[in-house]
C-alpha cells in the first residue's frame, strides 16, 4: 500500500532507569516476559506489513536488538536495523535515516507502544484526506495500580505535568491544536486563523498522543529540513505542522498535485481545472478548502495541508512504555484486562518446563510465571509477573511487582509494587516496598527499602 | 410523431432481435449469404461489422415474417431445409406479431422501407458473424464468400433433414396464402431461416441438441405471449446492449444477473466473498429487500484496519473506494471521475506477471477494483458504462504492444474519456441549454447538479438576467453546497424546501434537472425528489429541462424506483442534524423497534411523460429519442 514504516525504538531511557542498562536497552526491556519492541513488530505483522526500518539509539543497543530481532522474527519479517546516535531525539533520527525513505506515506511507530490500534486504520484516515499528517490520539490509560492504591511517589509528581490539551475539528477529523507536556504552563496560543476557519472546535484533555504517526514523506523531510532546531516529532514536528496548516510553508497537498498537473500532456490544463471543479464541488470541503478560497469563490490561492486525527476507539488498549509507573501498568494490563495482546505474540514461550511450585504456594490471578522458575512452599504470588528460571525461596510474598529472569529470591521476603531486574540476588527476609532494583544487583539479608532506586554502581 | 411510435413499437419486436445475435449456426447461413448479396443495395451498411449492432433495432422483419407467412406457405414445395422443431417455432410465433402488426397498420410506408433495409442488415449481420463466430461452430467457412460453394452446400446438407411437421405446419397458415407475392415470399423465406438459424444456435447450444431444439421454441414464443410487454422489453434491451459481433465477448459482456439481498443463500455466498462485512439485513422494508443494504459507518473501522491487508488493491482505488464509502465523495459525474482517475493510477503503476497476458490479467484486475467499490457503494450507470468501455478498451489492445505502449494506450483512453463524455459533454451541454435561458426567466433547480450549475454560471456570465429556485430535500440537503456557490457567484436565488414545491412552481418559468442516469424508455433515473418536482411542474404546464451527459445513457428499460436503486442510511432520515432534541424516535423500545422500519432511497425514476427535453451533448432531444443516442454511442465508443 505504499508505505514505510519506521518504527522508533529508542536506546537507554532516562525514564526507566534502572531497569534499561547498555545490556538491557529499552526495546528488550520484558513486558510480561516479552520484549516490549514484541509488541508492536507482532501488531505491525498482522497489519501484513512485513519490511520495517527500526530504528535504536546507540550502536550497541543496534547490535543486540538487531541479534534478538533476527533471532525472533528471522522468517517472518524484513527488517532492516539501524542505528543512529543518541539523545537526537525522534525528530533527530528520522532525519539521520531521511535517505531510506522514498514511499509517498510514512507510518512511524514508537518500539515501545503496546497497543491493540491497528496501524492500518491510521493509514485508512490518512489516505482518504490525503493529510499530511495523521496522529493517533488514544484516550489517556487509567494509571497506577488501582487494586492498592499505592504509586510509586517519584513519578506522581511527573504525572501532573503530563496533560495533553487537544483541539478537534466539530467533526473530530482534523487536529486544529496539540500541545503536550511542557508546553502547557505556558500560555496555549491558537492562531486565529484556524480558529476563523473552523469555527468551532473541541478542546479535550482526555486524549493522549499515542506516538504512531503517519507522514507525507515529502512534508515530513521538508521540515526536517528547514527547522534544523526539531528534536521530537511530537514536541517539535507535529505542533508546527498543525500550527501551519493553514498557511504552510512547509509542502503543501497542493504539490503534488501540480507535478502531475505538469506530467499531464494529453489533455489541457483547462481540462484538468474543469475535473477538479468538478471533483471538488462534489466533495464535501474540508475547513481548509473554505478558508483558502477567496470571498469570490475562486481557485484557492492559499496553500494548506491537512493535519487528521485518528481517534482510537476507547475499548482498545493503547499505553506508551515511557516511565516505571506505565511499565508497572502494562504488566499489570497485560497479564490482566489487556491479555488478548499476549495471544499468538510469541508461541515458543510456551513451551518449555513449566514452574514448579511449592506446597501450600497460591499464585493469583492476573499473574504469570516464566517457565523454569521454581517457587518454594507457602508463598503468595499476587498480580505479578515472574520472569524465566527464577528461584523463589519458602515463605515469600510477591505482590503488584514485576521479577525478571534469573532472580534468586531468599526465604521471607516481600516484594511489594516493585521491579526487580534479571539477575538481582535478594537474601533471606529482605522487604521491598515500591523499589527497582537495577540489574546484577545484590541485596544483604533482612534489609529493608521503600520507594528506592537500588542499582549497581557502574565501574 | 410517426416515427416515434415505431420508436416505442420497437421493443416488442426486437424479440427477434434477440433470437438472430445468437446465431453461430451452420445451415441456414449459406442461404442467407448467398441470397444477401443480391439484396443487398445498402453498402455502407454491408460493409462493416458496425452495423452489427444495429441488428436488434431495425427488427422489422416481425412484421415482414407475419405478412410473408402465406408466401412461405406459397413456396411450401420448395422448403430446402430445416427441421420439425424450427417449423414450429415459426408457426406459434408469428401469429403473435401479426397480431402486433394489424395493431399498427398505421407504419405501412415506412415500415416497408425499413423493412427493406432490415432484412438486409440483418442478412448481413448474420454472415458477419458467422465468419468471427465460425471457429466455435466449425462448420465451413468458404461459403460465406462464395455462393456457388453454399449451394452446394445447401443441396447437400438441409434436404435431409426435411420433416413431415413442416407440411402440417404450412396447412395451418394456408389461409394467408392468398396475399402475397412473390417478392414477399422469398423474403419471407430468408427471414424464417434466419430464425431458424437462431434457434437451431440455441439447440446446438444446450447439450442435448435434438430435445433442446424441441422444447425451446416451444417455450419461448410462451414467453412472448404470456410475459408482459414491459418484461420482455427489458429482456430485449438488455441483450441488445450486448449484441456484438464475438460470441464470447457477449456472453462476458451479459451483465450477470444483479444480486439480489433477499435471497439467503446467494447473500451468504457473496458474504464469504466480500472484504466488507455485509450488514445483516435487519429492519429492511419488505418491498426493498433485494436492494443492496446500505454500508453505513460502522463498516469504515473495519475497512480500515484491514488497510494493509489489502495489497492487491491499488492504493488510489483505495481511497476512492473509501471515499464513496464515507460519502466524502458524492454526484455521479464526480465518481466517475474519481474512479477513472484512481483506475488510471493503478494501470500506470501495473506491471504484467510473469507468464500472464497484460489483457487478461489486467482485465481481472480491474474487475477486482470494480468489485471492491462496488462494496463500498454500488456503482452509479455512469460508472458502469466507463468500466464498459475501458474493459472494451482493455480487450481490443492490438497483442502487438508492448506493455508500457499498452498502458499509455490506455492512460490515454481514459484521459480522453474523461474529457471528450463528461468535460466536453458538460460545455456542450451548457451552451445548448444557456440558449434556452431569457432574461427575467425564473428557473428552478433540484438538488445539486454539476451541470445545471454550470449552466446557470454560464448564463450568469452572459449577462442573463434570471432567478434562481434551488429546491433541497432532507437529508442530503445537497441544495444548500450549490446554493452557496451560486451565491458566491452573485446569482440570485431562492432556496425552498421540497414540501413548498407546489407553492414555488407558480413563479417559475423552466425546470432545469440533472440526471444520474436515463433509461431507453425515457425514464430519469435521479436523486429521489426529481420525479415529485418534474410531476409539478408538468401540471404547472411548466417545461422540463434534463440535463444529462450521454454517457450515462442505459439500454436497460426501467418503470419504477424499487426494482433497481439505492438504499442510504436510514438513520439518516430519523435524525435532524443539528437537532438534537427531534428525538423522538430514539428511545423506543426494542419491541416498537422492531416493527419500525425505515426506509432511505437515494433515487427514483421519473417517467418520460413529464419530461419536455433532455439536454444532452448530442444537442436537445426529447425522451423517446434515447435509445437512439443510446445505440449510436455503444456503437462509437465499442468499435472505436
């Protein structure tokens, strides 16, 4: 269907340290059991859309996501891997791999988004307005662990500065105003313009970003171009491209159209109007047409592009893995509410030996245990998630946490909202409250932490 | 006035039309050739297969075969051939269109010169054809050039078969003997071996030929009889659209019988096949079951996501397809386009398989997209002449062409219909219908034409001094995008609702309509409303002006609204946009629901009774003239 998809998979986050280490990078980090970058290859598979760009930051991260993915996915997709330097941002490394793109749409797609929005209706909404961008907004995903109340205190206080403030066209197709994040202690600022032109417009806060983005390729590399200064395409891109629409300097849907008008020999340019006339009457006009047309009701004079939103359904699940709270939350989806994502995404981690449990050991529901780990007698498995060949001592209580693979785990613990990274060694009767516990990380028997970041000191 | 009623006396007989097209047969052939020849006073018409197609139409040999029914019976000692079953065909049908020719005696002149020239097209067409259909029957192919080869032919073959059937037959059609004379019986006699021929090719067709050959004619002259005319009609018309001079050609050409949504079990077959979900067929009125149900919006989110699982699709004819779903894209002249467009996209971009033929494949191809907009809305005439014409045009592709040749060919052949039936056509059309507009007229428009708005802005440009009506209808309420546009052009005009039509029609001077389609019968097919303005206004005694290009001319007869069109949203219909508080159909409960069906028709047919001129790019013409567009243009753009 002429498109290339690019999908972001980024490097080491800031965000995640320290779950994400230069062994662990951002894609590979597990959700339930999977690497997170699954996800969204599996769901871009099923689109049928097999020749992918992925793009990780770092060389080395490149390498060990480019072992895993061949590894993974060496029959099914085609996947080309590439790996551009660090902290340039989205905007940055769309613009490193510019000269890889040559398909008239682009579909960029964030590695670390787990969602159930088929890619394919974003690419539907994107062709039938012929936008130069669409972005995917999905409804902001209820967060923390509703089951215990508690959150992990350091990312509350980011949380409150995340809102998105989106404004909507009456007829919820077109995106007449973003502003995410930072931006918003300032002051939004409409151009009038927009405002003149619609009319009307729909201010919703509800609604996030979702980081799936379809692009006219020329408008996309065009503004990478001009604006040297655009880090992220969801800061920097896609605000200025919905500030602009409708007096782009940027490429406009207007283009196009002229070189074919100049390719056409056959017939008359007089002609072609007249058809387009025609074509135009006909359909129904955007805001963009009406705006540009002069009072006079002739041939529109201003260039305009259309930015569109695609609005994902509200029952379908749709969260970005960018701080430890979204990753304690997809866990927690995905093992839960969201399994339906987990169906068919991997079948060989199936197989395999299968846990052993314990006597007199419960394991809830909305839990998962890797194959290979071994869980000693009377412990209490709740909402978790435990990774491969982890040993689990007698008497230990897991509770709303996540343990990666190789975890030895001493008698009497309890892990409590936590995150315990692969290889973390806990000694006998220790208490983790809220914690995450970076890789290869020891912790001496009968210590006890709440709400911190433990992880090894890099050498 | 006269020749108009031969015009509409025409369906009846092209019966005959129907039986001589499929006619590959071996025997009669010879005769006719060699006796054509000699007939044949009308070059221009021998000479090309073009005449072919105007075989059906000039049928009058109905009425020669009934006058000349004694002579044959006359010349009853010399029946060179043909077996039981033919004779008796000839026998039970010709009492029927003598009957049909006593009705009319009224054409005596001019039915008789066209019966001359008839019979000889009609000669001729037959031996055209059965040089090209020859391969299929394989019978001998040097007598239709030479005569004297036939008659020996003849001597030998058609004496056999002589029966018994044939003499009790002539005693039955003694009577008429007296009256004719000689030349009239050996016309007679080339007229009933054609139809013999005919329907010794429908014999030879079924796999039983010596039953079939019995049991058919037996039927069909049933049909003739018992069918009401209008049924029969459409019948006839219907193939005459496919009269051409390849036998399998036609039978491709045959529209396949429209799907019909209230049979259950062709729905669930065509369900299987489709990419959209069919919507269960829940709440339909009775009346229009068969009718295609409407796609609404919930279609589009799955349409969607299986966006890229469409990869044979082309991406242009995607979003068209899109576009007619979502009702983005509306007016047939606008789809047409669209489509031509996005199909003109795909072949630029189509490369041949390996080991496949460009015509064959692409073909196929275009079928697909045509199948998949066809889901996504059903096609308008006007799309389904184009399609005609470009698959035709897809066929005929000389195997000498490369394949970028090939597909600039057809590039080219798209480009130019666009501008020669719809661009030029419009213009054409404009300045024969400007002429029409006087100062201080007052005219009134339905809905949204492209046309008539062009028309309108035209006569604007002259300087007319005129009043626009623009008369709208929920719940397209289209009236008010060209409203908008007129005004912005300074025209000035009122804008009325379809309910006060009667109250406006005083005021006005000329109805000026647009048309998606109109039918052999003078029927207009158009967005539902247009029949309810043209009845008033005929009773208002003010003229009715139709304007439409000639592309979206159909062969097929239409009568009313149900049998073919289009169903839209019903809930369109029971929601007022902007409205909110008209609700009162919403909160019922299940139980009134069900017995509440509602029933949203995008068009009707208005009958060629109210209708004073149609404006088409072949100048103005009136209703009855139609088919003769009809025929003339299937002709230009199939034989190109």
């Amino acid at each position: 269907m002429d498109f290339q998809v690019v999908v972001l998979a980024g490097g080491s986050s800031k965000n995640l340290t320290p779950l994400v280490s230069k062994e662990l990078p951002k894609p590979l980090l597990p959700v339930a059991n999977r690497p997170v970058l699954t996800y969204v290859l599996h769901q871009l598979e099923q689109s049928n859309l097999k020749d992918l760009i992925v793009v990780v930051e770092g060389e080395d991260a490149a390498l060990v996501v480019g072992a895993w993915i061949s590894g993974t996915f060496i029959d099914r997709l085609h996947v080309e891997i590439a790996a551009v330097p660090e902290d340039i941002g989205t905007a940055g490394a769309i613009r490193e791999i510019s000269h890889h793109l040559t398909t008239k749409d682009i579909l960029v797609v964030s590695g670390d988004l787990v969602s159930d929005v088929p890619p394919g209706a974003v690419a539907a909404t994107h062709r039938r307005h012929d936008a130069a961008v669409t972005a995917t907004l999905c409804s902001i995903p209820v967060s923390g662990p509703l089951e215990s109340g508690s959150s992990v205190g350091k990312d509350k206080a980011k949380k409150l500065g995340r809102y998105n403030i989106i404004g909507l066209d009456p007829g919820k197709q077109f995106l007449l105003h973003i502003a995410t994040g930072a931006e918003i202690e300032k002051d939004a600022r409409l151009p009038k313009r927009i405002l003149r032109a619609v009319g009307q417009m729909e201010i919703r806060s509800d609604l996030m970003d979702a980081h799936m983005y379809a692009f006219k390729r020329s408008v996309l590399q065009e503004v990478l171009e001009l604006k040297d200064a655009f880090q992220s395409l969801k800061e920097d891109v896609l605000p200025y491209l919905v500030r602009s629409q409708l007096k782009s300097e940027a490429l406009s849907n207007r283009t196009p159209q002229g070189e074919e008008n100049g390719n056409e020999k056959v017939t008359s340019l007089n002609n072609q109007v007249f058809v387009s006339r025609i074509l135009a009457n006909a359909s129904i006009p955007s805001f963009h047409d009406r705006s540009s047309e002069t009072p006079d009701g002739s041939a529109p004079t201003r260039k305009t592009h259309k930015c569109c939103a695609y609005i994902a359904s509200s029952s379908s699940y749709c969260v970005r893995l960018n701080s430890i709270q979204a990753f304690m939350d997809i866990n927690r989806d995905v093992t839960g509410e969201a399994d339906h994502l987990l169906s068919g995404t991997d079948p060989n981690n199936n197989i395999g030996p299968s846990p052993k449990l314990g006597t007199k050991t419960t394991v809830g529901p909305h839990s998962m245990l890797g194959e290979g780990s071994e869980v000693g007698d009377k412990c209490q498995v709740k909402r978790s998630v435990i990774g491969r060949h982890c040993r689990i001592g007698s008497h230990v209580k897991v509770v709303n946490s996540v343990v990666m693979n190789h975890v030895t785990i001493g008698d009497g613990c309890i892990i409590q909202g936590s995150v315990v990274c692969s290889n973390v060694q806990l000694q006998d009767r220790v208490v983790l409250k809220d914690c995450q516990v970076g890789a290869g990380f020891v912790v001496t028997a009968g210590s006890e932490y709440k709400a911190e970041s433990l992880a090894r000191k890099e050498k | 006035m006269d020749t108009r009623r031969v015009s509409r006396a025409v369906p009846r007989v092209r019966q005959v039309g129907f039986f001589t097209p499929n006619t590959p047969a071996q025997h009669p052939v010879p005769t006719r050739s060699q006796s054509g020849p000699p007939t044949s006073d009308s070059p221009p018409l021998s000479g090309s297969p073009a005449s072919n197609s105007l075989s059906p139409v000039m049928i009058p040999p109905a009425r020669h075969l009934s006058d000349n029914l004694g002579g044959r019976t006359a010349a009853l000692p010399v029946p060179r051939h043909g077996n039981a079953g033919d004779h008796a065909i000839v026998g039970s049908y010709n009492p029927s269109e003598s009957v049909l020719w006593l009705e009319s005696p009224t054409r005596s002149r001019i039915g008789d010169e066209e019966f001359s020239e008839g019979t000889d097209w009609y000669r001729r067409s037959n031996s055209a054809k059965f040089s090209s259909s020859l391969p299929s029957g394989g019978f001998n192919l040097s007598p239709v050039k030479q005569p004297g080869s036939v008659a020996a032919l003849e001597a030998k073959n058609p004496l056999p078969e002589k029966s018994e059937a044939q003499k009790e037959q002539a005693s039955n059609s003694k009577p008429l003997k007296a009256k004719t004379t000689k030349a009239e019986r050996r016309a007679l006699q080339e007229s009933q071996r054609a139809v013999k021929a005919s329907s010794k090719a429908e014999a030879n067709k079924s796999s039983t030929p010596g039953g079939a050959a019995s049991s058919k004619p037996m039927k069909q002259p049933q049909q003739k009889k018992d069918g009401p005319p209008v049924a029969s009609s459409v019948a006839a018309s219907e193939r005459i659209g496919v009269d051409r001079p390849v036998e399998k050609e036609r039978k491709k050409d045959l529209p396949p019988p429209r799907m019909q949504f209230d049979d259950v079990s062709r729905v669930g077959k065509a369900k299987r096949r489709s990419v959209l979900n069919q919507p269960e067929a829940r709440n339909r009125v009775e009346l229009f079951r068969h009718l295609p149900p409407h796609k609404n919006g919930s279609q589009l989110p799955y349409l969607e996501s299986k966006f890229f699982e469409l990869h044979e699709m082309h991406p242009a004819v995607y979003k068209v397809g899109l576009q007619y779903l979502t009702g983005d894209l509306s007016g047939g002249n606008a789809r047409c386009i669209a489509m031509l467009q996005a199909f003109r996209e795909a072949i630029r971009d189509y490369y041949t398989p390996p080991e496949k033929t460009l015509n064959r494949d692409l073909t196929s191809k275009i079928g697909g997209f045509v199948s998949f907009l066809i889901e996504c809305r059903p096609l308008s005439m006007s799309m389904g002449n184009a399609i005609r014409f470009l698959k035709s045009r897809i066929a005929r592709l000389p195997l000498t062409l490369s394949e970028s040749e090939a597909k600039a060919t057809l590039c080219s052949d798209i480009d130019r219909f666009i501008n020669e039936k719809i661009v030029l056509a419009d213009k054409v059309i404009v300045r024969h219908a400007a002429t029409k507009i006087r100062d201080g007229d007052v005219l009134l428009t339905y809905g949204s034409s492209c046309v008539v708005e062009m028309i309108l802005l035209y006569a604007h440009e002259l300087g007319k001094r005129f009043l626009v009506v623009v008369v709208d209808s929920r719940p397209m309420l289209e009236g008010q995008k060209l409203l908008r546009r007129l005004v912005a052009k300074g025209l000035s005009c009122t804008y009325t609702q379809l309910n006060a039509i009667s109250y406006v029609m005083h005021e006005v001077t000329q109805v000026f309509l647009g048309a998606s389609s109109i039918f052999s019968n003078g029927t207009v097919y158009s967005r539902v409303g247009t029949a309810s303005v043209a009845m008033v206004a005929h009773a208002f005694g003010v003229p009715v002006l139709v304007c439409c290009e000639a592309y979206k001319f159909h062969e097929r007869v239409q009568l009313d609204s149900i049998c073919f069109n289009e169903l839209g949203d019903p809930d369109a219909i029971s929601k007022v946009a902007g409205r909110v508080d008209l609700n009162y159909l919403d909160n019922l409960t299940d139980k009134q629901k069900e017995s509440l069906q509602l029933l949203n028709l995008k068009y009707d047919a208005t009958p060629s009774d109210y209708i004073s001129v149609i404006v088409t790019d072949y100048g103005m013409i009136p209703p009855t003239s139609v088919p003769v567009i009809v025929r003339e243009y299937r002709k230009e753009y199939l034989l190109i």
